[in-house]
C-alpha cells in the first residue's frame, strides 16, 4: 500500500537539522519542501510500504517497547530477497547513527546477533520470552540486522538457488542498503557505520569498498569483531595463541618449531613437509576435537562435549562452519565429506561448537512469531546457519587487506578491529597483526582502556590507534564480545560511533 511519509503524525518521519542562523521561517519552508518531495516520490512509484512491516506486537515480551521496529525484505537483484530486522534508536533516531550489523559463517543469521549479542530484546532460555538488553546497542543508534546472503535465516530467492559468493554477497547486500533508505528516505542522511563479526571481517570490508563510492549514503566508518581479516595470519597466530594458553605440550612446540619453523618464521599455514603437518594434525585435534570451547577458550561448552559430525533427532548435525581452522587442507577435505553426507536422506544442520541455538531457533519458528515479523511463508525454517549456504559459498578473498588500505586512503573513515581475547575461532593475535601489516601511522601507543561498570573503573583490554584505525582486545571474552562482555562492548561502541577517544 502507499506510504506518504510526510502524514505521519509523530516526528520520525521528518528530518531537519538545527541551524542556528537559520530563521524559523526559512527552516519552515525547507520543511515543507522535503515533505513535498515525499509526497511527490510516492506518486512517482516511490510507495514503498515500511509501515505494513512495522512490529506491532512481538510475542515473548511483558512489555511492547517504546521505540519503532521493523521486520520485512529488502528486494534486490534476481529475485533475492533479504530479511530486515530494523530497531529504531532510543535516544534520537532522527540524528541518530544508522548502523548496519552482519554476522558470518558464512551462513549464518544475524538474529543470533539482535537475539543473543546487542539487539534490544534478549532471548531466554525457555524459548518463548524475552527480556529486554540494558547494553542494547539501539539505545544510541538505528540498528539494522540482516539475514545474508540469500538462504540464510529467513532470507530467500524464488529459484531457491542459494549458491553464492564474496563478490555476489558484496553486491547484494550493497543493494539491500540502497533499497532500506528507499524504504526509509528519512535516515539517507544520518550517518552510516558498518559492523559485523566473524566471517563478517570479510562481508564488511567488501560491501565498505562499494558504499565508500556512492556519494548518497554517508558512511562514516566500519568496525569489525573478532573478524576473518587474514586466513593466514589468523591460522599462523592461532598455533602460538594454543602454546602460550597452555594447550599444547613443550614437546609438541618442540616438533613445530623444528619442522614448521625457518630462521625465526613459522609456516603453519602451508606445511612444506610431512613432519609439520603431522604436528600441525595434532594441534588441530587440541584445539577442535578435544571438548574446548572454541569460541571462549575458558567458557563451559554448552551442551557437553560431543562428536564434530552426530545424528541427533532425526538429523546430520556438523559443527564445524569451515572459516576458520588451520591447516587448510585439511578444512577442504572436511568439507568434501561433508558435501558427501549431505546427500544422504537425513537433513543436514550445521551447528557451531559449544554454542546453544535451540531457544532462537524455538522462538523464531513459532507460528505467532513469524506472523508478527512478516516472515514470507515461502522462507524455510529458520535455523542459526545455513548448511546449503555455507557449503556452497565461493570464498574469493583470503585476506581483505586492499579493502582496509582502500578505506584509510579516504582518510575520513573511523575504523575499529575489536577481538575478544581469549577467542581462538578468530583470535586476537592474527587480526592485531593484521592491522600492523596495513602500516599506519601510530597516533597511540598501546595502553589499557577503561570503562564504567557497577563495580567502578574497570580495565575493558587494550587498545592501540592508528590515523584512522584502532586495534582493540577486549579482556575475557570470546568470539561473541557483547554477549560476554556487554558492558565493554557498549562503552567500546559508543565511543567508536561517537568519535570519542577509547
């Protein structure tokens, strides 16, 4: 149905910026201006419906929130389309960042990051209620969650074709961007940051490299948690991140020094004899296969200790997203068997290690639910990641280090690397080498940062700052820093949107 947004009766729908040498007459007539030209873009064909999409209801909560919210599709090319999650600020949306956030896998669904990490609404363990976030990430900021690519969560495509790639993603999710603020023109001016985490350390980065071309949206910077920014760096670092955490043996660090390491340089990333990769084998089985947490080296692992691949209810349960692992080899030929079983009558589901989907996936099926959020019937149950998706998912970029420098060459953008530091999916080491490896000049040495909790001051981690970047740990958490750490997570978000030193 139309939209005319300028009828609207509350003042979301308008946008205007103070200005104090504005007279109150002028700033009327600009007012009436930009309504005229919503009214005119709805009968040019611009009658876009968000308010069909608005939540006007959203089961599980004893209260309905104060702020706007909003669930539908973004359509984009081919038939594609993208399922929105979109929570407007709770302090001003009209000036307000808008912020995009995008999990990883690839695969997987960015409500486990609205339902579990920083939405404003938090899943409990009975998967029917939710209890509201007092670290939600919408009290300062417009957050927009979305299901990509296509096939993940309740994202789909008409031809149910969901084999796809970096640069297709890239693309997409650049479109989905520029059908949103169609779909809400009021926000076109707000500022725009892009986050995400895990494999978003490579969706981020690309769809950065196309929104920095295009001079109507207003990016204004990217930050990226515990992100996939180097395969490379990331698996050379993981192995010394095991030795000096305690996982592996001194005879074990003995044999990969001797037979991975040349003239002060380990190769744990390309073996060059059999000797490293039998010991390389062996660090793979610690750190995977043994019962440890990989996303929070000193969490409980949710659930138990169980076998990577099992048949539990009914289906084929794999629990490995292939991102991350060393010994990259090894990860294809996984990945082959895996592409192998799925074609047994079981359904396949891929679960990540020691980590708890069933009250999300509870929750976001349940009839009333899905109807409250415009779920299309043509959606398939939502499940936390797509084992279609990410075993069909063309991985182009081994690292995203031309994306970052492209970024920095603008030298207007704020750019933030975070880590929970005791994450071993993507850990700390691999991405603070990463960010040296872009050579930037140093504005901070690094130092502790603080931050603000019941207890008073407390130390968050450490951060160092370079023109325009910063490279920051956060103290204690793993790969999901705001579920572990919401606290810090808030203090470091807000000062990354607001420009403020950390």
């Amino acid at each position: 149905m139309p939209h005319y947004l300028w009828l609207s009766s509350d003042q979301r729908h308008h946008r205007a910026e103070p200005n104090p040498t504005r007279t109150r007459r002028t700033q009327a007539a600009e007012m009436q201006a930009v309504a005229l030209c919503y009214f005119l873009l709805a009968l040019l064909g611009g009658d876009a419906a968000p308010d069909a999409d608005e939540v006007m209801h959203l089961p599980g909560l004893q209260k309905q929130p104060s702020f706007r919210h909003y669930s539908g599709y973004l359509d984009v090319a081919d038939g594609k389309h993208l399922h929105y999650w979109f929570v407007e600020s709770e302090n001003d949306p009209l000036s307000d960042p808008v912020v995009l956030w995008l999990n990883g896998g690839p695969g997987c669904s960015s409500l486990d990051g609205f339902l579990t990490e920083h939405g404003p609404f938090l899943i409990q363990d009975d998967g029917v209620s939710l209890r509201y976030n007092p670290y939600s990430w919408n009290k300062i900021a417009n957050m927009l969650y979305l299901e990509s690519p296509v096939g993940v969560g309740f994202s789909y495509s008409d031809d149910r074709d969901y084999v796809t790639n970096d640069t297709e993603v890239s693309l997409n999710n650049f479109l989905a961007l520029k059908e949103f603020f169609r779909l809400f023109p009021e926000f076109s001016g707000n500022d725009l940051f892009l986050t995400g985490e895990s494999y978003g350390g490579i969706y981020i980065p690309t769809l950065a490299e196309r929104v920095m071309e295009d001079a109507s949206l207003n990016l204004q910077g990217v930050a990226v948690g515990n992100g996939m920014s180097s395969y490379e760096m990331n698996d050379n670092s993981l192995v010394f991140f095991s030795y000096y955490h305690g996982l592996l043996g001194t005879q074990l660090w003995a044999e990969l020094q001797k037979f991975c390491c040349r003239n002060g340089t380990c190769n744990f990333y390309h073996p060059k004899n059999q000797n490293c990769s039998a010991s390389l084998s062996e660090v793979q089985d610690i750190i995977y296969s043994s019962g440890l947490n990989m996303y929070n080296l000193y969490a409980p692992c949710p659930g138990g200790v169980r076998e990577r691949l099992s048949v539990e209810g009914g289906r084929l349960v794999s629990r490995d997203l292939g991102n991350s692992f060393i010994h990259h080899w090894r990860t294809q030929l996984w990945n082959q068997k895996i592409k192998g079983l799925a074609s047994l009558p079981l359904p396949l589901y891929l679960d990540p290690p020691c980590t708890n989907s069933t009250p999300s996936r509870t929750y976001l099926n349940d009839v009333v639910v899905r109807s409250a959020l415009h779920i299309s019937p043509k959606a398939l149950d939502w499940v936390i990641c797509s084992s279609e998706v990410n075993l069909n998912y063309g991985r182009l970029y081994l690292d995203v280090r031309k994306q970052y420098l492209k970024l920095l060459s603008a030298l207007k953008y704020r750019v933030l690397v975070y880590n929970g530091d005791v994450d071993m999916a993507c850990n700390f080491m691999g991405d603070e080498w990463f960010v040296e490896s872009l050579q930037q000049q140093v504005e901070v040495q690094r130092r502790p940062w603080t931050y603000e909790d019941s207890d008073g001051r407390q130390v968050g981690g450490f951060v160092k700052e370079f023109d325009n970047i910063a490279f920051l740990t956060v103290k204690g958490s793993g790969h999901m820093v705001p579920t572990d750490k919401p606290v810090a997570a808030f203090a470091m978000f807000t000062r990354f949107i607001k420009r403020q030193p950390y």
